[in-house]
C-alpha cells in the first residue's frame, strides 16, 4: 500500500506535489486549531469555520469567519503564528529550514519543488536563496517585534500581552497574513502613526519580494567593499512597480475621497489615512478604519489594487506587479508599433510576455466565476462580493464585513480563490495540465483577424 501510494507521489509533476503539501497544511492547522488547547475555555470552533481560518491562515490571506480575540487561547496564537510562517516563506523554504537544522540532503526532487515554490526559473543556488530569505525575514520580524513590543507596554496589562502583542503583530504584517488579536485590526491605531509606519514598512519588505530584499543586501555589501554591483531587471522593474502602485494609489485614493471621507480631516489625517489603506492593498489585509466608510469608486479602486497583488516570490498574492508591467509595457509598445518590449536597456522575453497575459487572463476568468456563483449563493451588493474576491485572490484580507456571514459554498469559493492566489496562477495551471511539454508536431501557420 505505502509502496503504490509512493510510486503515485512520485509521478507528480513539482506544480502537483507544492499544491498538495499545501492541501495538507491546511488540513494539519484545521486539526491543530480545533484542539481545546488552542481555544479559550467554553469556546468552539465548528468545522468550517476551522477549515475557512487555516486555508486563510497557510494563504496568508486575512479573511476570516471568527474573532482571533475572542476564539483562541495563548497556545492557539502561537499556532497561529507557526503557520503564517509556513504561508508566508512557502512550504518548501520551512521544510528546507528543517532539513538543514537534521542535515538531510537536499537532492534534485527536493531543489525542484523549492524552485515551483518560489517562483524561480533555475535550479542553482536554490538552497542558499532560502537560507538568505529565512535569515532576513526572521531578523525583520523580530526587530519588528522588539519595536512594536516595547510601543504596546503603555497600553497592556501585562509585559507578557505586550510581548506577544508585539510578535504577533510583527509575523502577521511581515507575512502580510493581515491578522489581528486586537479584535478590530489596526482601528485603535488611526492616530498612532508610529504603528502605522512600522506596519507599513514591515508589509513593503514582506510583500517587495525576496530576490529584492536579497539583491539590496548584497548592493550594501558590495559598497562596503568597494565592488561595483548591478541590479536585475527583476529588482529594477519590480521595485519601480511596487513604488508607483504604492505612490500612485496613496495619490488615488486621496483624490477620490477629498470631498467625501476626507472632508474635515486634517491634511496628515488624510495622508495616512490614503498611504496606510494603498500600502495594505498590495497584500497586507490590515486596516486603520471601517472601509464601508470609503465610497464606492475608491472600494472599486482598492480591488484592482487587491487583484494586482503583490510581487513574485514574495509572501502576497494575486497577478503579481510583474505582470501587471508587463501587461502594460506590452500595450505602451504594440501601440507604437514596437513588438519587442525594451525596459532599463533590456529585452523582456517573448515567453515572459505571453506567461502574463495568460496569468492575467485566467486570473480574471477565476475572479469572475467566483464573483458569479457568490452572486447566486450570497445576500450581500455586487461590490461587496467584487471586493472580497479581489481580497482573496491577493491574499489581502480586507473586507467589507461580509465574511463572517458567507454561507458554506460561499465559504468555499473563497478558499479556492485564496489557495489560487497563493500558490500562483501558473502553478494552478501546472496542477491542472501537468507537465510542461514541447510539442511533437506543427501545423501550418495562418492568420486570424483580431480586433
């Protein structure tokens, strides 16, 4: 029996194996969440509210159907943390963690499925990358940890609360996981701006993507030493990226809610109001304010935002800033007669170009699906059901209240569009396919009218 079952495993493309390891750590949390350990005394936690907080949780998504403060025990926050840690570095980099620290090899089989898991196109180097990602998102994280810890001492009972208050809060915004232990997310915050630059920059480094984090190490060392050091197109175009969907939403946002959610606020109220709300778009989920209160071109707004995402290999969710520019290089040359996209005085692949399109396509296809079927099985407006969509497919987790009142299938829905966004697009089409394959035989090429 274990024989079979092994040969089957090993039949499985890398795509195939990351989903299940995924499905598996979704199910070993709604286990680990459901033991009384992990609830407060006389709480319980019905099945698919388990089910909803572990697939929210390994997707670092934020969504979610109970209150975190009033649901679970001490143990079950550190439960809680141990899996966005899994979400947000990827099943494979912990795994990597583990095999180094019992000194396992790390073969062929195990190298491929760390490259699906994060997003890489090459084999080498691999093992170094995760030690390099574990090193700096665990030093982030506890500096993080130490600066909002010492902040909480004025307002907690206890050191204790503050500490893990503090830790908690740090994992959550690092990962981009957009959870809270506060009961109301980042509220109690909206005039504390020192929680709120923290948040900001700990969601940035978490959401950026590790090849950059990676690369401005390494840019610091080499001018310590003298050595001069060039960026990737990579850093370069998704920083550029990042930074204009931040600056250019922060612009929008404010733009949209001058005369609305803004009138009477003072002029830094509403900067950080429209800075903090654009930064968490990218995948963060947490929020300084009732969104219901925003209107609906800027809630409309925020879901382009959520759909785009975050960047590859990072701990966020959705198309991915990456191919959001190159959707719209693409444009910006075919519409001036140029069919080769040039960027930073490089030449962007044509199959990098054509993987876009396809994750832009199918990611839309999904969206709509679920938008549809939650259309039908859910008494809530068709923004609220577009927003919370967009919010699990960029494991973002900001929603207009509607989460805690979905019905199973609805509940569903949103789990499979949350595990989509996660592992990527092109992973779930690898899942669904197989295979990558060169084909066998062409046909004759013709030309078909477009447009």
């Amino acid at each position: 029996m274990w024989r079979k079952a092994r040969l089957k495993l090993n039949k499985l493309t890398p795509a195939q194996m990351i989903v299940l390891f995924y499905f598996l750590a979704v199910s070993l949390s709604t286990v680990l969440l459901s033991l009384p350990v992990a609830l407060k005394p006389g709480v319980e936690l019905p099945f698919f509210d388990a089910l909803f907080t572990s697939a929210s949780v390994v997707t670092v998504t934020g969504l979610a159907t109970v209150s975190f403060r009033d649901t679970f025990s001490t143990a079950g926050i550190f439960i809680l943390m141990f899996v966005m840690q899994f979400g947000g570095i990827g099943i494979m980099a912990l795994g990597t963690f583990f095999w180094l620290i019992f000194r396992k090899k790390i073969g062929l089989k195990e190298r491929r499925l760390i490259m699906t898991d994060q997003n890489q196109t090459n084999l080498s180097g691999l093992v170094s990358l995760l030690k390099q990602v574990l090193l700096i998102l665990f030093c982030i994280e506890a500096i993080g940890a130490i600066l909002l810890g010492i902040h909480f001492l004025k307002d907690s009972p206890s050191w204790q609360d503050a500490v893990i208050h503090g830790l908690f809060a740090s994992v959550s915004a690092t990962t981009n996981g957009g959870f809270d232990i506060t009961g109301s997310s980042l509220i109690p915050y909206a005039n504390d701006y020192f929680v709120q630059i923290i948040n900001i920059v700990l969601l940035t480094l978490g959401a950026i993507g590790f090849p950059v984090l990676i690369e401005t190490k390494e840019f610091l060392s080499s001018r310590k030493k003298k050595v001069r050091f060039r960026f990737s197109l990579f850093t370069k175009l998704t920083s550029v990226t990042f930074l204009g969907l931040l600056v250019g939403g922060s612009l929008m946002i404010y733009l949209l809610e001058f005369k609305h959610f803004f009138s009477g606020k003072t002029w830094h109220e509403a900067f950080f109001y429209s800075f903090f709300q654009s930064s968490t778009t990218r995948s963060g989920g947490l929020a300084t304010m009732d969104l219901n209160q925003f209107s609906a071109p800027t809630l409309l707004f925020m879901s382009v935002l959520m759909f785009i995402g975050a960047s590859p290999s990072s701990v966020g969710g959705g198309i991915r800033t990456t191919t959001f520019a190159i959707n719209l290089l693409f444009l910006y040359h075919y519409a001036h007669g140029d069919r080769d996209i040039k960027v930073f005085k490089r030449e962007i692949m044509e199959e990098d170009v054509i993987k876009s399109f396809a994750v832009t396509m199918m990611s839309l296809v999904i969206c709509f699906v679920a938008v549809l079927i939650l259309c039908i099985t859910e008494d809530h407006s068709l923004l609220a059901i577009i927003f919370e969509v967009s919010s699990a497919f960029g494991t973002t987790g900001l929603s207009l209240g509607i989460t805690g009142d979905l019905t199973p299938v609805g509940q569903i829905v949103i789990i499979l569009v949350m595990f989509i966004g996660r592992i990527g697009v092109i992973s779930f089409l690898l899942f669904i396919g197989g295979k990558e394959k060169d084909p066998d035989y062409h046909y004759p090429k013709e030309r078909v009218i477009i447009g």
